[in-house]
C-alpha cells in the first residue's frame, strides 16, 4: 500500500506549517472531522487515478481534481467521510444499474485493500469501531438516484445498507425529477416516480439527499418525505450569502433544520461568491455562519465536493489544508463546542438518529 503510513504533524508543527493558531491545531485533532461528498472515484473511473497513492495536485494545480486521495485523507486527520459513486445519466436505465454494481464492486475492493487504515461503515456504531482501530470511516454514497431508477425493485442492490444515502438527481433532470443546474428545460419539480422513491428511500432507511435538486424539486421531497427521519443537504452554498441556482434559501434550510437535519457547505469558490479560480477559506466560513445565524449550529456541516470538478479556495486547494478552516471560525467567534459540531457532530448525530 502506497503511503498510507502518512501520519499528521504534532499541533505545533502543524499550526507553524499552515500559519495557524496552535489551538487551531489542537481543537481540529481532537474532533471528529468528516466530509459529507468526496467524489475523488470518479477519476478512478475515468483515468484511472488510483486513490490509493499519494498525488499532487494535478496538471491544473488544484483545480478540478487532485484534491484529496487515501494518503492525504490520512494524513489530514479525516476521521469519516461519504465517498460517492456519480451517476453517468447517458446510459440506459439497465445499464446505469449495472454500471453502479460494477462501481460498488470496485470502490469496496479498494478500501479493502487499505483495510489497515480504512474501512467501510454503515452507521455511527460502525464508525466508532473504525476509529478505534485508527481507521478512516467510510460511508457510501450515490449521486444521480437515476443510478436505481429502473424499476420498482432496483433499490434491491442496496439492500443491505451499505449505501447511507442518494441524492436524487445532479446535474440533469431524471425520471426522479428536475435538477436545479440551468441545463433543465423547466422546473417540473419531484415526478411521480420521484415521490414514490423518497419513500422508499425512507422505508430503507437511506437518507434523501436534496443537494443539486430543483426549488419544485425540493419542496416536493419535503412534503412527501417521513417527517420522522432526517434530511440532508450534503454539499451547497447558501442564498443568503451568494444568491446562485446551486445555493439554497434561508425556507430550504429551516426545512432541513425541521427534520432535525444536517447542510453540507461545498468548496467551490464560485458557489461561494468568489472569482472562481481566487477564492479565499473566508467565503466557505461565511457560508457556515450563516447556516447557524438562521437555523443554529446543530445545522451546519461540511461537504467539501473534493475533486468534484471543483475550483476550492487557494487557501483551501487540497484537504491537507482543512484546518484553516478551524482557525477562520475561531476568529469570527465560534465557540470549540460549535467548531467540533460542524467538522463532524453533527452529521454523526443525524445517521445516529437514523441508523444507529
């Protein structure tokens, strides 16, 4: 295995080598620090690129991809994070189920063959034994809920659990129902097939991703989902800072925030307001704070889109440099219990609430 002994600096060596506070350091080491979307496998799936060796930042420089791989996961102390498999919506219905086997297939050979320092978990008594074996816990996630649109049955192949959440659709409208991207003809909202689909989401215990989702979409999600169970939004912005098509609005937050659920910000500078190839780890704070000025800090989570085709902040290229983000917060006067909250307690409490 390829440089998964790639351990962390001590605090101090740490804070000195990113130009951050040595409590900084401390508070980002002693919590619980998970990304609700990386989506680095989609590049495996394309090029090849083998998440489990130590990369660079690729040929343009930290953009696009070249973000985060199994090494540098380790070595940025991400204690758990959802790994996703995207959807490729040209395909057929069959074929994209079948396609979605093959990845499955694929991503878990992967992690087992780092089962020393990674492992696959399924809920939040899985991920504490992971972590104390020192392990890297690894949920799976699906982008494109067309992956298991073919019939009523398909969700079958999850069956087991191990897939802890969908999002209904990404950058295209699908049988589920329009896409918030300007690449859809209208906004028709949640089809019915769609509605049938959160349900059964539902009835799996799979959480309903309402990230990328059109403003009909959403609140058709809503209002037929089990108000007992928790949504999510895993990677976002949000309109009161950046108004934007991929950005929610302070009613979809209080929705999420309703159920009892978690929003993910993402890292792409433009989402947050910047020029897309300067943004600063300053936008992505501001995204967050806001998130807990309207609905409270048990609401605000990160969701980073790591090598989602992506441009994150310069001060923010790669997931070695996270805790910058611990420093912004504790200077716009977060408190550690509220800091600790967003890098990871409160995804865990919501997939507890859900799954256990």
């Amino acid at each position: 295995m390829n440089d998964l002994s790639s351990a962390r600096p001590d605090p101090e060596t740490w804070a000195r080598e990113l130009g951050i506070s040595r409590e900084a350091a401390e508070l980002y080491a002693a919590s619980d620090v998970i990304d609700l979307h990386i989506d680095t496998f989609i590049w495996t799936r394309i090029f090849g690129y083998d998440l489990r060796k130590r990369h660079g930042r690729g040929l343009f420089r930290g953009h696009f991809y070249g973000q985060a791989d199994f090494p540098r996961v380790i070595e940025a102390g991400l204690s758990g994070a959802t790994w996703v498999i995207t959807t490729n919506p040209l395909r057929t219905a069959a074929g994209r189920a079948r396609a979605f086997a093959k990845n499955l297939a694929r991503l878990r050979a992967t992690f087992e063959s780092a089962s020393d320092r990674f492992e696959m978990v399924k809920n939040v008594a899985e991920y504490r034994r992971a972590r104390t074996a020192n392990k890297h816990a690894a949920f799976i996630g699906i982008q494109g809920g067309n992956a298991l649109d073919r019939d009523s049955g398909a969700l079958d192949l999850v069956s087991d659990g191990t897939v802890l959440r969908i999002t209904l659709v990404h950058l295209s409208s699908s049988s589920l129902g329009a896409t918030s991207s300007p690449l859809k003809l209208a906004d028709g909202g949640l089809t019915d097939r769609g509605r049938d689909y959160v349900r059964e989401l539902n009835s799996r215990k799979i959480f309903v991703d309402l990230a990328h989702i059109s403003p009909r979409g959403f609140w058709g999600a809503v209002e037929v989902h089990d108000r007992t169970q928790p949504l999510l939004v895993t990677h976002t912005g949000v309109a009161g800072v950046t108004p934007h098509w991929r950005n929610l609005d302070d009613a979809q937050l209080k929705a999420i925030a309703d159920t009892g659920g978690t929003i993910g910000v993402m890292y792409q500078s433009s989402f947050l307001g910047d020029s897309t190839f300067s943004g600063r780890a300053e936008s992505i704070a501001a995204h967050l704070e806001h998130i807990v000025k309207t609905v409270g800090d048990d609401h605000a989570s990160l969701g980073s889109d790591w090598d989602g085709a992506i441009s994150p902040p310069v001060d923010l290229r790669t997931c070695l440099e996270l805790p910058r983000l611990v420093e912004i917060l504790l200077r716009r006067g977060f408190s550690p219990d509220a800091i600790r909250k967003i890098l990871g307690g409160n995804f865990l409490r919501v997939v507890e609430t859900l799954r256990g």
